[in-house]
C-alpha cells in the first residue's frame, strides 16, 4: 500500500504588513495568514546550520530600493515550499502577495488570494486579474504540476511580469519523472533502471527488468512528500495497480545529495549558480528522523555537480530548478529526481533568491564541473 506523510505547519508570526485594498471582486482573498517555521509529520527539515558562506548575503544581494520596488506572488502558500519562499522573501523585506487552493492565514504579506486547483481551466485567468490588481513583478512557483501551464501561458500576463518558469517544453518533461528520466537516459545521464508500472506484466517481471530492491513513486508531484514505497520482493509490489500513474526505479542505496542551480537565461540575467548539499538523517522525537542538509566540496561534490549540471541541460531547464542525486556502493552519481523550480533545499541556498529576483549576485558557490 502506497501512502503519504500529513503535513502540518507551526510557526512564529513575522512583521504584520498587511494593506488595506479590498479584495478582488468575485475571489475569496484572506489578508492575514502565517509564514513561519514548519514541520512535516514526524520528519523535519532543518536547513539552517550551514549559513551562506562569506560574500554571500542571506538577507539578500540587492539595494533596499531594488526589494522595496518587486511585489512577489508565491503559489501554493500552505505547503512546506511555498512558506520557505514566502518566509525568504519577507526577511528581505519583500512585498509578497499568496495565492493557495486552500483558505490560508499568514502574516507578514500584503495579501492571500485563493484559487482554484491547478487542474481548473479558470485559473490562469484567476491569477492574471490577481496579478493585475495587486500590481504582481514577479511569480515564483512553487508547485510542479503548475509549471507547464505557467510557461506556456507566460505570453499572456504581460511584458512587465517575469514569470520564473522554464519554457514550456523543458517544464513539461520535467513535471512527469518518467519522461525526465528518459530523457536523461537519452542524453547517457546515469540513472537507475526506470519503467512505468504499465509495463510490466507482474511484480516479478518489474524484478526481472530492474533488479531490485525497487522504489515506487507518483509521476507527478501530487501534493504529498513522495509516497515512496521501497520493495525488497516482488511479493510487496502486488497491491499496486498498473494504471495508477505511478513509476518504478531500482532504488540505489548510498549518499543522497540535492543540488541546487540556478541556470542564467542570458549573459545579462546574471550568474550561475552550482551547490551541492549532502543529505543526512538524525533520530528526531517519536521516533521519526530529523534530516539535515549541509554545503559539501571536494570530488564527490564535483561529480555530483557534474551530473546534475548535465540533467537540467538535457532537460533544457533554465532558472532555478532543485536535483536529487544518490551515490551508489558503485561509485556512480546517479540522477533521480529533477525539480524544474525552486525547491525546499533553497533555504540551505538563499542566493538562489537573489538570483531568481534579479537582483546583483556574488560569484556563484561553486562553478559547474569545479569544487
């Protein structure tokens, strides 16, 4: 049985700037919500122990004129990474403005709109009255499945709104794994044995075809944590149905790393970006695990940025996007996992902020290919 972690969000109020502008005619609009710290079920992320190194800046590299004049929309406020961003960007002083498909309470932003689900035809045009109105410079989304309509709709919210997506077909391969892991394996970027559950004719042939111990995840982002089930026998996998949208990949035991870049659309849209953070687990309370990420170096970093750098090529990927990469017992960096926006890591990275705003960065962390 495949099942996800609750998500629930606890947090400390930040500096009230709530406006006083009506809502939206004809959109339920809440003006006072949280942003703060979370947890997530009985694991938590702490990303706050290895602070940016010297020269870069964590409350942001731009003037405080450059802050004061952006006015930021952040989608999917009510979940884990939309609240980082939103916390990120209000530290810098940002104006913020949240959009969620759940009624939401912060505090610290300019306003909360709710919308409808991402899979609602509306709410583009939702969003660009939204946009409109509360006088948006720059989305930053924070939900996969939302990104291939964002991109292809970039056109239509105007010349004065920098949307931070990829374009439109780097954003759809990117939301679906399977085609992303094709897509790797075509351009020879090392990943696991992958097939779609459709493929296979029972739990033994996916054995057969992959090796094991298998993992099985959604496709897509769904809105829980993963839903990751790891099968050690083809006995563990008969309960899953082969239409249910759902991959298999041979699980690759080792080190887990997330690489965080920022890829520059042009010379003028400043410079890249390239850290590795390790991944490692803590015993938490109840008995759950507390994981930490924290900056690496060396040669096994410059491998690991090395292949990552090659997936988001191979993807086409431009702006910020967020890589899962497992070292194996062989040695091999394998890609896993490739996320086409900003994601949880990036409170371990708070240049990449900077970077997706605009504004004047240092030089990166680390350069592709180098440690």
């Amino acid at each position: 049985m495949i099942g996800g972690n609750p998500t629930a969000f606890c947090g400390v109020s930040v500096p009230d700037k709530i406006t006083g502008r009506p809502p939206l005619m004809g959109l339920r609009t809440t003006r006072r919500i949280a942003a703060s710290h979370f947890r997530m079920g009985e694991s938590s992320m702490t990303t706050t122990e290895n602070p940016a190194p010297a020269g870069e800046h964590a409350a942001g590299t731009g003037s405080a004129d450059a802050r004061g004049q952006l006015r930021v929309l952040v989608t999917g406020v009510s979940r884990p990474v939309g609240l980082s961003v939103v916390r990120q960007l209000v530290h810098r002083g940002v104006s913020v403005i949240g959009v969620d498909s759940e009624p939401v309470w912060l505090y610290g932003v300019d306003a909360v709109h709710q919308v409808p689900e991402i899979r609602d035809k509306e709410r583009l045009g939702v969003l660009r009255r939204i946009i409109e109105e509360e006088r948006v410079t720059v989305v930053v989304p924070t939900r996969s499945a939302e990104l291939p309509d964002l991109a292809a709709a970039r056109a239509g919210f105007g010349p004065g709104v920098d949307i931070v997506v990829a374009g439109p077909g780097p954003a759809a391969i990117a939301n679906d794994q399977l085609f992303t892991t094709w897509q790797l394996q075509a351009r020879s970027v090392p990943t696991p044995p992958t097939g779609a559950a459709s493929e296979f004719s029972d739990s033994t042939a996916v054995f057969d075809a992959l090796g094991g111990p298998v993992i099985v995840r959604p496709r897509e982002e769904n809105g829980s944590r993963g839903a990751l089930v790891v099968a050690h026998d083809p006995s563990e996998l008969e309960d899953l149905e082969p239409a249910s949208g759902f991959m298999l990949q041979r699980f690759v035991p080792g080190t887990e790393y997330r690489v965080v870049l920022y890829r520059p659309r042009n010379k003028h849209d400043g410079s890249p970006l390239l850290v590795v953070l390790q991944r490692s687990a803590e015993p938490g309370t109840a008995g759950g695990q507390t994981f930490r990420l924290h900056r690496v170096t060396g040669a096994d970093a410059s491998e690991v940025g090395r292949v990552a750098v090659a997936s988001i090529r191979a993807v086409g990927l431009i702006g910020p996007s967020e890589v899962t990469v497992r070292v194996g017992e062989d040695g091999v960096a394998y890609v896993v996992k490739v996320r086409a926006r900003v994601g949880l890591s990036s409170e371990a990275v708070p240049e990449l902020l900077d970077r997706a705003l605009g504004w004047a960065p240092a030089e990166p962390t680390q350069r592709p290919g180098t440690s």
